[in-house]
C-alpha cells in the first residue's frame, strides 16, 4: 500500500513539498487518500491547511483556559492513532457519501468508547457538524505543532535508511541542539529508498545527509565533467 503511494507523482510532490493535503486529496481517491493519511501520520509528516490551524488554535486555547492540556493533549494522540492504524476510519471521515450528522455520531461514538474527555468529545462533535471530518489528523498535527511552538521546542523527522539505534537518535538530538540553540523533538521514520545517511526535516528546513542524494550529485558531476 504504501509502497505505491511513494512511487506516485502526487506523492512524490507531497512528500517533499509538504503541499496542502486538501489540494492534493482533491485529485486522489478516496482509497488513495485514506492511504496517504495514513501513511503520512505514521511517518510524523505534517500535514496542515488554514482551516485545521484555525480549529487547532481554538482547541488550543480552550485546553489551555480548562486547564485541562493535558487531558486533550492524551485524548488527540489517542485519536491520532487511531487514524494512523486505520484507512477504514480515514475513509469514512472523508467519504462525500456519509451524512454529516451520521460521521458525528460515528466520531463520537468512538470518542466514547475511548473515554475522550467531554471537550474533545465536544471538539469532535463540532468539527463534524462542520463537515469537516476528513480534516481531524490535520487539526492534530496543527493542534501538536502549536503546542510544541507554546512550550519553546520545535519537532524534527529523521528519515533514515535503517531504524536509528537509540545511541543515534541520542547523538542527532545532541547535535540538532548545539546548531540550533535549543531542544528538539525528534520523531523517525523509515525510508530504504535513501540507501544510507538520514535526512532531517524541521519546520521548513531540509537537511539532507543520505548517501542517495550523494550518489545523485556525484552522477550529476560525472555527466557535466
């Protein structure tokens, strides 16, 4: 599954640009964008739009005055989850087909069934009768990215040819924290494609260190020599 999204234009477009997922989601499947979510969350890519800044930003806000962060901070990486591990859940967020009274009452469900607290539950609902569903992993991601910016950290990908030992991931935070001046959140992924090296995403900012890119310059070198 994932493997033929990565070999897709759209995806490859996606994947370095971090283009808006509702632009992109406008020209795949809905199959194909239940697979793109859920390839993208599990992989810690960010994925935002205005909108779901918008929500994130006012969950946010309302977290912070109930003083209950904490709580919706467990309940969002709860849900995240739950569409990281399931397309079936993604689809029927998106699908154009579904009522929205019917996804509200789908969202909620499960929000009880997981015991969310009575504002995520309230959050969710809303979003749903909004009809806008298909967004709740991107007002996640906003809702995560906002709260690391609030607590003065910034959150890294690594992308890496192999899995990191934990001595690795220790060793890039160590040095991401001596170039930038402060803490960084690191979050890997996987990506055999890259040969060797690791590449590493924060904010805007792409540092690419793998032995793929490598070979490609120096291919390129050999060409114009």
């Amino acid at each position: 599954m994932q493997g033929d999204l990565r070999d897709s234009t759209y995806f490859g477009y996606f994947y370095r640009n971090t283009c808006s997922f509702l632009d992109l989601s406008a020209e795949l499947s809905l199959s194909k964008t239940a697979q793109l979510w859920t390839f993208c969350m599990s992989n810690a890519i960010a994925i935002t739009s205005e909108a779901a800044n918008r929500y994130a930003s006012a969950l946010l806000g309302l977290a912070e005055e109930t003083k209950s962060l904490k709580v919706i901070e467990k309940d969002l990486r709860s849900l995240k989850a739950m569409f990281t591990t399931s397309a079936d859940l993604v689809e029927m967020a998106a699908s154009p087909v579904i009522s929205d009274a019917n996804k509200a009452k789908a969202m909620l469900a499960l929000a009880t069934k997981a015991k969310f607290s009575k504002l995520t539950k309230n959050f969710i609902g809303t979003v749903a009768d909004n009809g806008r569903s298909g967004e709740l992993p991107s007002m996640i991601v906003a809702f995560e990215q906002m709260l690391a910016e609030r607590r003065g950290t910034e959150s890294a990908l690594v992308t890496s040819a192999k899995k990191l030992t934990a001595a690795q991931v220790k060793s890039i935070s160590a040095n991401l924290k001596k170039s930038l001046g402060h803490s960084v959140t690191l979050e890997t992924a996987v990506d055999p494609e890259l040969l060797g090296g690791f590449a590493v995403k924060i904010g805007s900012r792409y540092y690419d260190a793998t032995l793929k890119t490598k070979l490609e310059g120096l291919k390129l070198a050999m060409k114009e020599a």
